[in-house]
C-alpha cells in the first residue's frame, strides 16, 4: 500500500473528541499507528477598548488570531485504543491533525471530529 492510500485510510478512521480539557485520539483502524505529534489549530479572540488617557487611537472590539500548537506525542496507538491529551480550556478548535511516520517519513493527516450521538 503506497503512503498516498495509508494516509487517506488514516483520515477515514482516525477520530478526536473533546472530553473535559482533554483531546481523545481513537484509532478505529485495523492496524497501529505511529503517532510523533498532534497539531492543533483554534482561534482565541482579543478584545480592544480605548485607553482611558491615551490619544493614540486604538481600534475598538474584537479580532480573532488564528493559534496552531504542536504538542509530541511519539506513540504507537493501537486499534481500537484511545490516547487522551490534555490541553487544558478547550475552546474555538478547529481542526486537529496528527503527524504520522509512515515508511520512515512523517506526514500530516486532518483527524474527523467524532459527534456524539444525542
């Protein structure tokens, strides 16, 4: 199986969920996998107010700045196994990615979001 078909099966059964201020990893896929890193990017936003006695002009509101964290894992994730994370306050996620050695070269794959049933 070349690294192109392995990545795209990755995607397809590598999933995340947030539980607390954890990021949960799950290997549904029917073979291990090298996990080095997971990548997370959100947003936070900032809030801008004008200074009391200041005549410089400050724009007012909000913005959003766009975060990206790596954190090293350097795993072996197991099928049918989970991997928690702890990330502290989790909020305004919006993609997380897994950085996989595959063939001895390491790649970046999008983990699905897994929904809860409700």
């Amino acid at each position: 199986m070349s690294a192109e078909e392995l990545i795209r099966r990755l995607e397809n059964c590598l999933t995340y969920s947030i539980k607390e201020s954890s990021i949960v990893l799950e290997n549904v896929c029917d073979f291990p996998i090298d996990i080095r890193a997971i990548e997370i990017e959100y947003y936070i936003y900032i809030s801008r107010a004008q200074a009391a006695q200041s005549t410089e002009h400050v724009e007012l509101g909000r913005f959003r700045k766009r975060v990206f964290e790596r954190v090293s894992i350097e795993q072996v994730l197991q099928p049918s196994t989970s991997l928690n994370i702890y990330f502290g306050i989790i909020k305004n996620i919006e993609n997380v990615y897994v950085v996989v050695n595959i063939d001895d070269k390491q790649y970046r794959v999008k983990v699905l979001e897994k929904k809860e049933n409700k």
